[in-house]
C-alpha cells in the first residue's frame, strides 16, 4: 500500500519553501522598501537603511559580493557572510534550469531558459536554412554551416563575455537584465539575412532596389520584434526580471545602433542605457572598433569548416578585457602587451577574405544566382500578412512573408517548370553544372596612404580595395577582347598589373615598365630588360603585348571589397 503520510520539512527545507511563498521567485521586481521588508524577514534590520542610502532594488541583490557591502558601510564581517547567505538561499530558490548544447566550436555550453524560448521559434529557426557563406559553400564543401548555429554561438560568447566582466569588476553593476539582454542581442542579431546571406543584401537588394538603404540589421531589428509579437514573448520576458519597453531598445540598439536618428544625442545616442553602461554596446556589434563577440564566432566557426587556421584567441582576450574610462566614457579594453593577439583577428580576418569570401569563383557564382534571383523576382509569390503577396524584393517590408525567405528559393526556382522563369532557370542550371563566367582578372589602385604604425612589421590598418572583373561569355574571341581591354583599363588608371584571371594575358603596347616580365639568375635575383635590380620575392608573368585594335563591352565588374 502507498503511505499517503506527508512527510514534514526539516528545518532548512521549511525556510526554503517559506521564502518562496514570500517572493513567489520574483525578487527582481522589488523596488528599495520590497527589499528593505525582506531584510527585516530575515532579522537584518539593522542594514536596512544603508540598502535605502544606496538605492540597492531586488535586481541588484544577486550581485552583491562582500567587498560591496564592506563599502556600504556594512563592517562587520559577520554581518557581511550573514548577508550573502540569505542571498545565496534567495537566487538558489530563482535559479533556473539551463539548457545544454553541444556546440562544434565552443563544445557543451548552457543558454538560459529564457533564450531557448526565442531559439524555438519559426523566426529564429528559420535561420537553418540560410547558409553562413552563401555562395562560398558551392566553391568549400565543407562551408556547409548556417546561421543558426553562428547565432547561438554568438548569444553564448556575449555572455561569456559580460559574465566576465561583470566577475572582475563588480562596481561596473551590471545586472542579471543586462545579461540577459547582452545575450539575447547576440542571439538574434542575424534575424534579418537574407537567401545566401550577404549576398542578399549587398548584391539583390541593390540591384532590384537601387536606391533603398536597407540592411539586414534593419532587418533583424523588424524580424525581432515580429518574433516577440506573434510568439507572446512579452510576457516571458517580464517573468524573467527584463523591464519593458527598455530592456526591447536595448536590445535592438545593441543589433542595430541608435533607433531614433531624428532626435540624435550628440553626447549619449541610446535610449535603453545610460551612458554609464556605455561598455554593454561594444559586445555584440562594436561600432568603434570592429573586436565583437560576433566576429570572435564567425572566425572561429568559419575557418573550423573552411579549413583555414584561426589565429586569434578569444579565451586569452576573456582573460585581459577590461571597462576603462576613455575620455569621459566607459569602453571594453585589454592590455597593451594583447597588441599581438589582436592584430591576429585581423590577420585571420584578411585571410578569410583573400582566400574564402572574396574568393573569385564564389563571387562569380553569388553573381550568377543575384542575375536569375533579379530576373526571377517579378514572377515570385510569397504569402505575408493579411493575405497579401510578396516577391522576392518586396518581401522585406512583410516579416511573415520574409520569414518564408530562405535559401530553398534556389530550388524553388530551379526546379519550377512554367515559361516566366526560364531565364533564372538557366542562370541556376549553369551555376549546378559549373558552367560559370570567367574572371578576365583583378588589379589594385596602387595609391598608399601614409600612416603611423605600431610596428614596421604590423600595419595600423588590415584594408585591401580589390577590383575584379569578370565575362560572361566564355569563347576564346570574346575573352581574349575583354582581357585586353581591361588591361588597358589598368594602364589608363595606373592601376596594378591584373593578375588571377581565367585566361592568358594578350599581348598590348606599350606595356607599362613596372609591369615588365623579369628575367631571373640562378641566385633568384630579379632584372628587367634594363638589367636593373628587383625584389627577388616579386615575379611578373605577363606576356609581352601586340597592337591589336578590338572594342568590346562584355565585361562585369564585381566591385571592390573591403578586408
């Protein structure tokens, strides 16, 4: 038989479940007298009134630590033990269960509850099914990531990383909400991309929208509040302690920048935190310097499934991240002798770039599939709010249309048989077969700007302006046209000899003299036709030049890339 007897508490149990039915697990809500009537409950009366003086709330109780209440005032250190084990007891009774994921890049780490609430839903999972790197996974099969995975990456190190700070500098009080909120940033900062993310947004949006100053993280701001709309987060952000609606600005300040440019703070543009806490908006996105826990990810997660050594280490840039006061404001900063490892992200960051994302058959590719989205989006119907339908383009301005946005329009448009998407059909056809345009070659404007330098063997900027030029006819005659031309483009522009092309230089004159093939000796040193010296670590392949007189206008340009 079953004793149906009720088993009494022990004592430490029965304080337990006392306490929570005095605050019901919501602590963060009281304001100075909530806390001042919990510290006489708990027979600390006699502090009462410096929690008062110090304006010290229920948000602020779980961060205590004893050298803060020695600087209260609290002097006794008796008193000070007495009170952090009540508050010990008082987040135990909040503290939640977390959930663990197995990550490839960061291994087993635990989110809090209230994030796994915004990963379960439509909006945010529909972020495994755009890739990290676009067009770059037809070109390195193993870039194969998306930005789901990137995205909880990133809402985890935003907490490392201000759980850190918070650890070694307690008077910076940075709250369990700020947490929160830092992390939540990070998690859904890259709600608003696109089909092949960047791509979208830097090559369709442009060329179907010219004109239009949209971005993906205007995007992800209006993706951000559908999510919370339509999903009843509200609710469950109000449980977990997070102030409405400042806690939402600061949060998408934090994605996106200052929300209201019209009414621009010279001195202090953010609504969702004083400028105090100026330090929480270089976290996710750092608008001053560019070192983010964003970048720390994609890095990171890029280069595990590229390939590619990474070079920079977070870990050690965790371990010396400190909040200093620069001129007035309070940054993240590290120590002078981490110049090494910083200059490292941007290395790692250049060769990212050189050697995947601004890789010239990726480029081409992303080109192509941008032309048969371009010719696709007229005849593309997307169902958003109320019934109406979207194309491709105008997608942007629906959430839930948007939300169906996703790399599957790829198939969708390749695999579709009516006569009005022929022409994207065949973009896309060719792209599968690997009947891709030809790149006629890249070159460089050859001006330098003259800048300090930490050191002469590190440069005081990682920045390349690359100019590449791609056919998209692909028989000899027409190749061999458009080569010549934008070799002669370069000459024109005193640009640099172009280089990495598909086919062989044609023969042009007069060939520039800094362009002149080298002659090399057996101890590797370079000549020109002058027998003058060169660097032995420079070789010049191109061909000498005839005077053949073809016009021709076949040539695309891709633009050029920041590194």
């Amino acid at each position: 038989m079953m004793d149906k007897r009720i088993k009494r508490p022990r004592e430490d149990e029965e304080s337990v479940v006392n306490l929570k039915q005095v605050c019901g697990g919501e602590f963060w809500r009281w304001d100075v007298d909530e806390t001042g009537a919990y510290l006489r409950r708990e027979g600390l009366e006699q502090w009462e009134q410096k929690f008062r003086d110090h304006g010290i709330t229920g948000p602020g109780l779980p961060y205590l630590t004893e050298v803060i209440l020695e600087k209260m005032g609290i002097s006794p250190l008796g008193s000070r033990l007495q009170i952090l084990h009540c508050l010990q007891k008082l987040c135990q009774i909040s503290n939640e269960h977390m959930k663990v994921f197995n990550d490839p890049i960061h291994g087993h780490i635990e989110l809090h509850p209230l994030l796994v609430q915004f990963i379960d839903t439509p909006q945010f999972q529909r972020l495994r099914h755009i890739k990290q790197l676009g067009g770059t996974y037809l070109v390195f099969p193993g870039a194969s990531h998306n930005r789901f995975e990137h995205s909880i990456g990133v809402g985890y190190l935003a907490g490392c990383l201000v759980k850190a700070l918070h650890e070694r500098q307690p008077e910076l009080f940075i709250t369990k909400q700020d947490i929160l909120c830092v992390q939540i940033a990070g998690l859904c900062h890259d709600l608003g991309h696109g089909p092949f993310s960047h791509m979208f947004d830097g090559m369709f949006i442009p060329k179907v929208r010219p004109g239009e100053k949209w971005k993906h993280e205007i995007a992800s701001v209006q993706m951000f509040d559908h999510l919370v709309k339509v999903n009843g987060l509200e609710k469950v952000m109000k449980h977990h302690g997070l102030r409405l609606p400042d806690d939402l600005i600061f949060i998408k300040e934090q994605i996106a920048g200052p929300l209201d440019n019209s009414v621009l703070d010279r001195s202090w543009p953010y609504k969702g935190r004083p400028m105090e806490k100026s330090f929480l908006y270089e976290i996710v996105a750092n608008k001053r310097n560019g070192i983010d826990v964003d970048k720390w990810d994609y890095f990171a997660r890029d280069c595990y499934h590229l390939g590619i050594q990474n070079n920079f280490d977070y870990q050690r840039f965790l371990k010396f991240a400190r909040v200093c006061e620069v001129r007035g404001k309070k940054h993240i900063c590290t120590r002078d002798k981490e110049v090494g490892n910083l200059y490292d992200l941007f290395h790692t960051r250049n060769c990212l770039h050189r050697r995947a994302y601004q890789h010239k058959v990726g480029n081409i590719i992303e080109t192509m599939i941008t032309e048969a989205f371009v010719k696709a989006d007229p005849h593309i119907r997307i169902q958003g709010s109320a019934g109406r339908f979207f194309t491709i383009s105008s997608a942007i301005e629906d959430m839930e249309a948007y939300t169906k946005l996703t790399d599957n329009i790829f198939e969708q448009i390749l695999y579709s048989s009516g006569p009005e998407l022929s022409e994207a059909r065949a973009i896309l056809h060719n792209v599968v077969c690997r009947q891709l345009y030809k790149c006629v070659g890249q070159t460089t404007s050859e001006t330098h700007v003259d800048v300090s330098q930490v050191s002469k063997l590190l440069p005081e900027q990682f920045a390349e302006q690359l100019i590449r030029v791609y056919c998209k006819k692909t028989d000899d005659k027409s190749l061999e046209a458009a080569k010549k031309y934008f070799v002669q483009w370069c000459m024109d522009k005193n640009f640099t000899k172009p280089q990495d092309g598909d086919i062989t230089a044609p023969e042009l004159t007069p060939l520039k003299r800094d362009w002149h093939t080298l002659e090399w000796d057996d101890d590797g040193n370079g000549s020109d036709d002058n027998g003058e010296g060169m660097h032995p670590g420079i070789r010049d392949e191109t061909p000498r030049k005839t005077g053949r007189n073809v016009k021709v206008n076949l040539f695309h340009a891709q633009g050029q890339n920041n590194l």
